[in-house]
C-alpha cells in the first residue's frame, strides 16, 4: 500500500496541531529550509497548524506538508490560485526527471517516459479505458464524480534499475518488491515498462502496440497488470471526488475499492477490461484466512489500519478487504454509497478514533454481528 506509506512522515507534524482546514482561494509563497538547503514553493494552504506550520498545494497539485520551524517567509498574495497549464507541468516534469524522458499527452494524463512511444500510449489507452470505467461506474450508483483538478502524471521508466535508483528517496528499500505506485504527496504514478526491455535491449523499444498487447495479456503477466491498475485507481479516486488527499480515509476502504477494480481480464487484449469480477487471487487468501478468521475480524478491520501494517497479517487483511468490499457494493449497494459520501467528506490530516469509525460504519449498515454473518454466508457461495 505505497500510497499510505508515502504520506506518513511529511504529514505527521501538522496532524498534532491542526487550525483550519478550508482550501484558500488566493497564492501564499512559503520560502523554507529543508535538508541544508532553500525551496519557495508557492499554492493554496490546505490546512494550517495552529503553530504555524502549513499544507500547502503548488500549482502542480503536489502537497507541501511545512513545518513551522522550517519556514524562513511566508507571504499571501491576492492572486487567485489556478492549476498549471499542461504545457507548464510538462516542462516542469521534464525538468524534474532524467534526461531522455519525453511526454505523451491524453485527455487526463501526461504520461513521461523514457521507453517506447507505442508503451506510453499502450499505458494512456488502458488508463483512459479506466478513467471512463470508474466514472461511469460510481455515476450509475449515484455518486458523480467531478473531473481531476489538475493532469494525472504517470512517471514510466524504461527498466527496473532506473526505476528502482529513482524510487528509492520516496520508498526506501520497499521499492524492491514494487513494481508501481501511487504517491499522495506528489499526486504521482510510478512504474516501468512490464515487457521487459531492460532484459532484450533498447531494441525491443520498437514493439508495436499488438505485441504489447500480447505480452501484458498473458497468464503470467496477469498480475502485474491488475497491480498498475490498481495504482492507476487510487489515482482516480483521489482526483475525482471518491477519497481526500491526506484524510483518513480507512486502509480497508481505499484498498477494497482498488482491489474491486484491479481483477485481471485475460479474455481482454490489454489483461483488464472491467470491473466487479471475482479477484481470484485475493478469494483463494480469504478462503484459507477463514480457517482460522476470529469472530472479531470484521471489527479490527474497520476500526484501524494496524492490520495492514503488520507484515504478518497484511495479506490477510487486504483479502478481507477485498471480499466485504465485494458483498457490500453487491448486497448493500446503498448502504455502501451512503456510507461512501460520508468518507469523501473527510478533511485532510484529522484522524479518526476507533470509536468513530465503529461508529460511522454501524450508521451505514447496521449491527457488526449480523452484518458479518451474512458477509460469510455470501463469500461461502463462491467456488
């Protein structure tokens, strides 16, 4: 769960302190010192702490989380605050990344890349596909979504080492076991070319889209897919209304909904095509989990993210998010919608209790007991 992890430490000094929490309309400009050395980021305060310190937005929709002890100036400004044009971010993206690197533009991405032109727009039609998928999808149950703020950004290396050198300031060694991500601070997707050109050479960068399609849709490709669908949709609900960036959001919450959409398709040319099919491999993990599930595994899961945390009960728990994920958009559909406007509300940095949590989730769908009886009964169906 990158997109968790990556949020942690840059936030965790405004969460103890936090004043308002009300996105202003106007450009504040924070001159700060970080690491030995000065940065001026300029944007919109999210949220500020009562000692000062500041969630800041930049014109890129990167989130700024600055202490006040770090801050040399800070200064508003009249000016009304926008997003940068695409032509703008490009530039700056270009600026950012290794040389080499190129942008491939769609209707709600910027795609940079320093592999093949036919693999970034292989990746731009399957994130579109999904884009329109996910849209369409919350619509018909009743909760409309608006259009991103700002471009998404999906950062594609050419090769695994390049993509590790560069990952490795955000994840540390946890990069190694990841093949992308979703990073709240910078509102990016990360990931590298999953045909494998760092094992045949720069030459195989000429695959044309059918070969890709080819590879990507193989049996053992499968996953992989499903795990860059997966970020692509943690990218999507942050954007469009589902989650907040920041908030606290429960872990079961945002990674049911992601491992709801990520289900691999193999009948698909691209190894996805839709939504709400039975995730096999997170099944099977639910299955063998109940052998030894404890009455009390409904509750742990909503109440706190410890479990996800846990290296030696985090499989568990994201198969259990899967599976309540599962029934309640196909038995309590609804109730889930309700029970999903009220999360979308959260504001940045406020945690949550247990307590509120138990509580928020009794609201929309009753006694926790009954609830998971019948969760039990539906999962038993499944061969």
């Amino acid at each position: 769960m990158a997109f968790r992890t990556l949020c942690n430490s840059i936030a965790l000094g405004l969460v103890v302190c936090l004043g308002t929490a009300s996105p202003s309309s106007a450009i504040d400009e924070v001159l700060f010192r970080r690491d030995g050395k000065e940065r001026q980021v300029s944007g919109r305060v999210v949220v500020e702490a009562q000692d000062g310190g500041v969630l800041l937005q930049a014109e890129d929709g990167v989130l700024w989380a600055i202490q006040a002890e770090e801050q040399l100036k800070h200064a508003s400004d009249a000016k009304p605050f926008h997003p940068m044009s695409r032509e703008e971010m490009s530039k700056r993206l270009l600026a950012e990344l290794p040389s080499g690197f190129t942008v491939y533009s769609t209707e709600h991405y910027l795609i940079c890349y320093d592999t093949s032109k036919a693999y970034a727009v292989w990746c731009g039609s399957l994130f579109e596909q999904l884009h329109m998928t996910f849209t369409n999808f919350w619509s018909k149950k009743g909760f409309d979504l608006h259009e991103p703020e700002f471009p998404l950004v999906a950062v594609v290396f050419a090769d695994r080492q390049s993509y590790l050198k560069h990952s490795r300031a955000e994840l540390g060694q946890a990069t190694e076991a990841i093949i992308g991500y979703y990073a709240l601070t910078n509102n990016r997707m990360t990931m590298y070319d999953l045909t494998g050109v760092e094992a045949q050479g720069h030459a195989s960068r000429g695959r044309t889209a059918a070969q890709i399609n080819q590879i990507l849709s193989q049996p053992n490709a499968a996953r992989t897919v499903a795990t860059v669908v997966h970020e692509a949709t943690h990218q999507i609900a942050f954007n469009c209304g589902l989650h907040t960036r920041l908030s606290d959001c429960p872990v079961w919450f945002c990674e049911g909904i992601a491992e709801y959409f990520e289900t691999p398709d193999l009948r698909s040319a691209k190894g996805w095509k839709g939504i709400g099919g039975v995730n096999r491999a997170r099944l099977e993990e639910f299955r063998r989990y109940c052998e030894k599930r404890p009455a009390s595994s409904l509750e742990t899961l909503i109440r706190d993210d410890k479990r996800f945390h846990d290296a030696s009960q985090a499989t568990e728990a994201y198969a259990e998010a899967w599976a309540v994920t599962h029934f309640l958009l196909t038995q309590r559909r609804k109730d889930y919608v309700a029970y999903l406007r009220t999360l979308s509300k959260k504001e940045p940095l406020r945690n949550d209790s247990p307590k509120t949590r138990i509580d928020e989730f009794r609201e929309a769908f009753g006694d926790l007991k009954q609830l998971d009886a019948d969760f039990l009964k539906f999962m038993a169906k499944f061969r």
